[in-house]
C-alpha cells in the first residue's frame, strides 16, 4: 500500500477540537442515581437492544464517540489525503487528425479501402482520448477542409463516422499547416496525427510541413495506410468531333500502369453506354501508354465513356467520361455596316458548320431560322426603335444574341439592351491589356490567349447571373447568361484591329468555333466542359445537381469532388456533366512516405505516471452518513 | 410511616355517613368464593344501607317494623386479615408519601372501620417471608397497636407474595375477608401462586395495588443509573421518549395480567397512585360518598 500524504498538514490542528468535546463530556453531570423497585421492566426493554447493550459494553455513550469520528474524519478531509499510483495516465491534449480524403485512399488493397482503415486508426487515436482533451479532424483532399474545428472525443468520433473519401487529389502539406493553424490558441499538448497513403501531394511536401508544425511545438505523427502498387489508371483523355468528319470520333486517352503487374487488358469505348470501340492491348509493367480510336458517332449530343476490364486497386481511375455535344450547323446574322467586322466575318466563314448572312440595318430579316444574332459595327442611328425589343423576342424564343464591343455599342446602349446585356457597360478604356482565361469551359478550351492583347475595351461589371470567361483588369470581355429560351453573349475581344490583336491569333476561329457550338446546345446554359475532380464551377443560375453517387443538392456553384456523370436539372431537361480523375500522382498508388508508421503497428503511446489519487470525496461522504447517523441517535433519544 | 392526621380525623366523617360494615365493604356484595353450606342463622342485626337485601328477615320486620338482617354463623366469626408488603420496594415514594405509607394509612383505614363496627380485624406484615403479625382483636386499643406496628416497621428484603401468603394461610382458622396491600412488582408466577392460595383460604380476598407516580411514569430524563431497590441490581440506561413509552406499555401488562388472575377467582384487584388523596381513594375501594363532596 503506497504511503498515506497530506496536502495539507496544517488541518491537522482541527483535531484539538476533539479536546472540547471530551471536556464537555466530561463535564456532563454524571447519570442520576435512582432506586426504584421496577427496575425489572427497564431490564426486559434493555435487554431486547441488543446492539446498544453490546456497544454499552466499550462505551457509555455511542454520541460521544460518533462525534469524536465526525470531528477526526472531517479534519483529515481538510488535511488533503491522498496517495500516489503509478498508472498510464492519459494527458489532457488538443489533437487533429488530418486524414487522407484523396482519391488513391479508395484502394482496395486494405479492406474495405485504405480510407476507412485511416477513419478506424483515427477512432482509436480518438478514444484514447482523456475527458478534457479537444480533437479537431481535417480531411485533406485537394484543398484542405476542417471536417470538425475542436471537439471533445464523443464529438470527434461522431464526426469521423461522417466523413467520406473524395476523387480528388490530395494536398497534406496545407492540410498539416491547417491543422497547425487548429492548435495554435491551445495551451494543453499538441499533437497532428497525419494518416494517408503517402502516394503523392500536392503543392507542399509533407515533410516540410512537419517541420514547420513542430517549429511551433506540434508533434507530428505519420500513419500509412495500404501497401500496394497495384493500378491501371486512365490519367488523360481528349474526345471530341474530328476536325475533317464531324461524324468521326477523335478519342485518345493515356493509361498509366504504376505497379509492377504487366498483361493483357481489354478496353471499351461506349457512346451512351452503347459499345463503338474497343480492343484488346497489352501493358507493360510502371508503363503510360497512349491509346487512339476513331469511331463513328451520330449528330446528336452523347456521352462516352472509356472503360478499363482490369481489376485493380483503385477503380476510379478504371473510366472516364467525355460528352461530345451535337453536331450542329450554325446560322449566323450579322447586324452590320458596309466593310465593317471583316475579320468576324471571316472567322466565322473560316467554320464549316456555320453560315454566315451579314445584314446592313435599318432592313433587318426575319430572326426565326437563325441559331444566331450578331451585332457588330452597325451604326446607331440605323437601327430603328423596337429593333431590340424584338431581338428580345428572339432571344425570349431560343436565339442566341451576341454583342460585339464595337465602339457604336456606346450609341446602341439602350435600356432595352441593357436589360439583355451580361454585362454593364461603362467607359471604353484605351490601354494595351493582356486578356485572361476566366474559367477552363467548353468555349475556352484548347485556346491559348497568351499573346493576345486588347488596345481598346469597355470597363463592364458583370450581371449577377451571368458567366465570365475572358477578362482583362477585372473587366470582362467574354461573358454570356441566359435569357428566356435563349443566351446573349458579349464579346469584347474585338477582333478588329484598333480594339485587338485577336485576329491574328490561331485561337480566334477555335474560340469562335467553341461559342457558337456551345451555345447552340440544347438550352440550358450550362457552359462546363468536361472538368477532373477537385474543381469548383460556376453555373448559371441555381441548377438542381445530381452526383454520380446519387446524392441531391441545389446550388449555382459546384464543388467536383466525384468522378463520374453529374446531372444538371434544368427546367427542360436534365444535362450530363462528366468529370474525371485524370491525375497521374493519385493513380499511382504506391506509398512515398518512409517516416511513416504503418497503421497496423501504429498505436497512441501512453506513459505510465505519477498519479496522486485524493479522497476527500469519499471522507465527505462517510462525514455525511456519520452526521445522519448522529441525528438518528438525538431524535431516539428525543432530543430533537 | 407518616399518617396525615386530616385523614383519621376524615375517616370519622366517613364511617358516620356510610354506616357500613367492613365486611360489607370487603365483600362488596359478591358471592362468597366459599360456596355456603347450609350456614345457620345465629342471630339478627340491623339493616344498613349496602346489605344484601335478599338477608332481610321480613317476619321480623312484620314484628317490629323495622329492617333487621339475618347473620350467619360465620358471618358473625368474619375477621378482617390485612396484609401489608413491607419490602424494600415500598420504602420509595417521589410524591407526598412513600408507598408504605400510603399502604399503611389505607389498612389503618380499614382497621379503623372495623373498630367502629365491632369487628375482629389484624394486621400483618410480609417480604421475603411473613413478618410480625398481630392477633386478631377488636377495639381501638388494638387499632394503636396495628398504628404502633405500622410506625415501627422497618422495610427491607424482596417481595415473595407467594411464600407469605403460604405461611400466612396456616394462621387463619376461620374463613376470612383478606386485603392484601402490596405494590405487586415481582415475577408474575410467584404473583399468581400467592393469589391461588389467598383465595383458597379466604372468603373474600381484595388486592389493592400502590403505584408510585414516578415509577408509573419514570418522571426523569436522559442518562439515568437505575438501581432497583429490592434486588439492588444496577442497570444503566438513556430515558428517551421511546424508552418511557415501553416501560410504560410493560408495566400495563403487568398490572392487566394481575387483574386478570384476580378476574377470575373473584378477586377485586385496585390500582392507586400515591398522588391520589387517601381519603379519595379510601372512599373509592368502600364505594360511599364523601360528606360534602
């Protein structure tokens, strides 16, 4: 039995008290003395209390013992008692846990997935936890998020039961400076329990990060999880209409083998889930090799779907999705002046799914039959009043508008544009600005805008609903919205040649190309390409989404964090949305850490220490029942 | 013993007013225990207020007009036997008198009736065994000589009821009326065993219990040594409410188990406390009415 300490010795001295209460005793005047002849019945009532003629035997009076205890317990309370233990005593701490939420943790090669053998070493890192610890957990995908901020361990392991992995890649460097961020205000221990495959990451590297945590004090642990290398992963694809046959496929994707396993593997190419290709080919072990089909597709808008038949590790990067829009010829109308807009003009003949017809105001055709409506350099004075309204009837029935910053814009800003315009106008600004790519869409892409300069362009402020793409000094010159049945679209790149440089770029027809395919589409405005998960995307309006694992939301803006086919809901029909993983660092699965624990052998060390074990609560109690005890004995003798 | 004067002077009063026979009084109307065999009539005396009406002898109230009872045999032999307890246990008292001068007054009362009506009466006293007992006799000459006993006992040794009354029996030669003055605190068995044998031996037997209030209450309180006076045994204990309220329930007990064994011989059993008026309990056990009251 470990040596009885007081805390307080000075207490001590209460136990003089006892020597009043002895003198008063003493002082009592001594029981009366009376003879009396029925002493017999006193006897025969005595001798039925059996339990007080026994205690009678060692003491007269039960009070005064019971208050000398009373007096005794009480003062060694005050006193502090208390022994010392050697127990494993769990600390106070402040813990997050950054796990692992990437793609690459939805391996296999650890039953059910390497993620949720990560959420289960997490549990038990988190159970350990004593009473007054604070947990925060951090689920590093390609950004960084606090899954829970600071909790207490039932909160943490209710919020670990929620998480779920994502098909991004990962970023545990900013993920380990988040969590670093977490523990800053606390005084207790602080301790990053890290847990991930450590098959790549993104921006910083783990190990820097580690050290700048512990700069600040942080212990920072590393747990893997999984052990294998084993993955075909589709890492690129490119889909779309051939350049030469629109009714031609061009399909080409890289497949990137990051184990050691080489062999045959059969590939599908479906066009809406209907087989158009495929073939039997052989990889080669740690191997990236490109594969290229060519089939024929329909007119109309379909989705294909690439297909890996190899059972490996990681099944997400085993397809991937591209839509290919519909085949469409564009009839285009120019609102126009005499040997203004050449360069449009010839941009747009450049196209051969587009026909041009320019139209010199104030006799302006019948709308119906164009897919579009471009007002160039048409000088104001010709335009006639109600032209707009009824290009507004044109948009309202599915036309597609598009206003060009011309510098008779000014002078064509009428109220009745300004309601359709995507964007405000203000003041032309003549100065050399480069443009700048808003956002990867399906107009923007495979253009390159590096060398393209605009000399003149209007400072605009962006509607609320509408879409930038191109800008220039926080001005955009490309943005398009939605209006009625149809769209508008400014376009402020002027490709002439005292507004731009724009004619004399590659991607000028390719951009062309782009808008009007895209916004010839079926209506819904939805201007996304074909985008890789861990992107976040604008849409047009608040659009309810379906995920490709079924789970509902209505938003306008998307966080892409599952590969697959996302569906749009629109009004008049429901729109495809492929995404994909498409990154070589998350296919290759194989671990990179080698200061990392492995999570079978990890286990949170708890030292045994010194712990002083007090009882004042238990002496309390017992002083308690004493005192009861005394009051039971003073209302039996009446005297209460 | 102290004997109130007011109480001798009372009980002159007293027997003017009744005009009551001792042995009218003792037998108090009941039947005899003795069954009668065949008594003789041995002579007339005059009808008083009490007698049994059924003794009356209307041929010679036809001759003489007036009420005259028939007296037999051995109701003209009746001698009153007082028994008094002078144990140690009597020689306690917390009111005005202890209990054996509350006992004694009530005998002298008794013997002073007797003396007033003619009669035999004795007096003797017990404990342990029978102590000093006087020739039965009439006259007041006699009555100071049971008053002279009474002053001059001394009150000592246990109560042994059963073994007194044994020896006393053997004295008696005629059927008596028997009082036996006693506080009766002792084992119930040996209690009993001297009541069977009284009543065997006596024509009418009456007990008459004397309780001091403050062993009827234990009129004190907290830690209290008790010492009982007969047994001199020690016992210590802590009077608490609880405790009396026992005590109390105990001594009932005894007192109803006394009363029932005198129920049934057709013993009159009383209870007095010595903080009752003698003559108020004098008047209860004759059973007349006090001058003025």
């Amino acid at each position: 039995m470990p040596p009885l300490g007081l805390t307080n010795t000075t207490a001590l001295w209460g136990l003089l008290l006892i020597v009043p209460v002895i003198i008063l005793y003493l002082l009592k005047p001594k029981p009366k003395h009376i003879v009396i002849p029925s002493v017999m019945f006193i006897m025969a009532i005595e001798k039925t209390k059996r339990f007080s003629s026994f205690l009678q035997k060692f003491v007269h009076d039960p009070l005064l013992l019971l208050q000398i205890l009373i007096i005794t317990v009480l003062v060694l309370a005050l006193a502090g008692p208390f022994i010392m233990t050697e127990q494993v005593q769990t600390e106070d701490e402040t813990i997050v846990v950054v796990l692992d939420a990437s793609a690459s943790m939805k391996a296999s090669d650890v039953e059910p997935s390497r993620f949720e053998e990560g959420k289960k070493i997490a549990g038990s890192i988190v159970s350990k936890l004593s009473e007054k610890s604070f947990a925060g957990i951090v689920l590093a995908e390609n950004i960084p998020i606090a899954a829970l901020s600071a909790g207490n361990r039932e909160s943490a392991i209710v919020a670990l039961d929620k998480v779920e992995c994502a098909d991004t890649a990962t970023n545990l460097g900013d993920s380990i400076l988040l969590a670093r961020d977490m523990l800053s205000g606390s005084t207790l221990k602080k301790i990053i329990y890290v847990i991930s495959d450590f098959s790549n990451s993104e921006s910083l590297s783990p190990a820097v990060a580690k050290k700048l945590a512990s700069l600040e004090g942080i212990e920072v642990s590393f747990i893997r999880v999984g052990n294998s290398d084993n993955n075909l992963g589709i890492t690129n694809i490119k889909a779309e209409r051939s350049a030469d046959d629109k009714r031609k496929l061009f399909l080409g994707f890289n497949v990137k083998n990051s184990g050691g396993w080489g062999g045959m593997i059969n590939v599908r190419v479906k066009s809406d889930d209907v087989q158009i290709a495929g073939s039997e080919e052989q990889i080669n072990a740690f191997s990236n090799t490109f594969f290229h089909f060519s089939p024929s597709i329909s007119d109309d808008e379909q989705l294909i779907t690439v297909e890996l038949e190899k059972s490996d590790d990681l099944e997400v990067d085993n397809k991937a999705f591209a839509l290919i829009p519909e085949l469409k010829t564009h009839r285009i109308m120019l609102l126009t002046s005499e040997n203004r807009d050449i360069y449009l003009r010839l941009a747009v003949f450049s196209l051969d799914n587009a026909v041009l017809k320019p139209v010199f105001p104030p006799v302006i055709p019948d709308t119906e039959g164009y897919d579009f409506v471009i007002v160039g350099s048409v000088n104001p004075e010709v335009i006639l009043p109600g032209t707009f309204r009824n290009l507004e009837g044109y948009v309202e029935d599915g036309g597609t508008l598009i206003v060009v910053g011309t510098e008779n814009l000014e002078g064509l800003y009428t109220d009745e544009l300004k309601k359709l315009m995507p964007v405000e106008i203000r003041e032309i600004v003549g100065a050399e600005k480069t443009v700048r790519i808003t956002q990867n869409h399906e107009v923007t892409k495979d253009i390159t805008l590096k060398n393209v300069v605009v000399k003149r362009y209007y400072k605009t402020v962006l509607e609320n609903d509408s879409v930038s793409l191109l800008e220039t000094e926080n001005n955009s010159l490309l943005a398009y919205r939605s209006y009625g049945n149809g769209g508008v679209i400014y376009f402020g790149v002027n490709p002439d040649e005292k507004w731009s440089n724009l004619q004399h770029s590659y991607s000028f027809p390719i951009l062309l190309s782009n808008l009007l395919n895209f916004m010839n589409r079926e209506r819904h405005t939805v201007g996304i390409m074909d985008h890789r998960t861990g992107e976040y995307v604008s849409l047009p309006g608040v659009v309810e989404i379906t995920t490709p694992s079924g789970k509902r939301a209505t938003t306008n803006k998307l966080f892409l964090d599952e590969a697959g086919v996302y569906t749009l809901g629109y009004e008049d029909g429901k729109v495809d949305l492929p995404v994909n993983l498409l990154n070589e660092q998350e296919s290759n699965i194989s671990s990179g850490s080698s200061d990392a624990v492995m999570g079978s052998e990890f286990d949170v060390e708890k030292k045994p220490a010194k712990v002083k074990k007090d009882y004042l609560r238990e002496l309390i109690v017992v002083v308690i029942l004493m005192l009861l005890l005394e009051a039971v004995l003073y209302k039996r003798r009446g005297l209460i | 013993m102290a004997i109130d004067p007011s109480f001798l002077e009372e009980l002159g009063e007293l027997t003017l007013v009744m005009r009551k026979r001792v042995s009218n009084v003792v037998s108090g109307g009941r039947p005899s225990i003795v069954p009668g065999r065949g008594l003789e009539i041995a002579d007339h005396r005059e009808y008083f207020a009490g007698d049994d009406f059924r003794l009356i002898d209307w041929r010679v109230y036809g001759r003489t007009e007036k009420l005259y009872i028939r007296r037999f045999e051995e109701e003209k032999d009746m001698i009153l036997h007082i028994l008094l307890d002078a144990s140690a246990s009597m020689d306690f008292g917390t009111d005005r008198m202890k209990k054996f001068d509350y006992a004694g007054s009530i005998a002298l009362g008794f013997s002073y009736l007797s003396v007033k009506n003619h009669e035999k009466f004795t007096t003797g006293l017990y404990s342990e065994t029978l102590r000093d007992v006087m020739k039965p006799q009439k006259g007041k000459t006699h009555l100071f000589k049971v008053l002279h006993l009474l002053n001059t006992t001394q009150l000592y040794g246990k109560t042994n009821l059963s073994m007194a009354v044994g020896q006393y029996t053997k004295l008696i030669k005629s059927k008596s009326l028997s009082i036996i003055i006693s506080d009766f605190i002792e084992p119930l068995d040996s209690l009993k065993d001297g009541i069977y044998r009284m009543a065997r031996h006596s024509k009418d037997v009456t007990m008459i219990q004397i309780l001091d209030p403050g062993e009827v209450d234990l009129r004190w309180d907290d830690d209290i040594k008790f010492e009982d006076s007969e047994t001199r045994r020690m016992e210590r204990t802590f009077l608490s409410p609880g405790f009396k309220h026992e005590y109390k329930e105990r001594l009932q007990e005894h007192i109803m188990s006394i009363r029932e064994i005198c129920n049934s011989l057709g013993i009159t059993f009383v209870t007095l406390t010595t903080d009752k008026p003698i003559i108020d309990a004098f008047i209860e056990l004759v059973g007349g009415v006090r001058r003025g009251s």
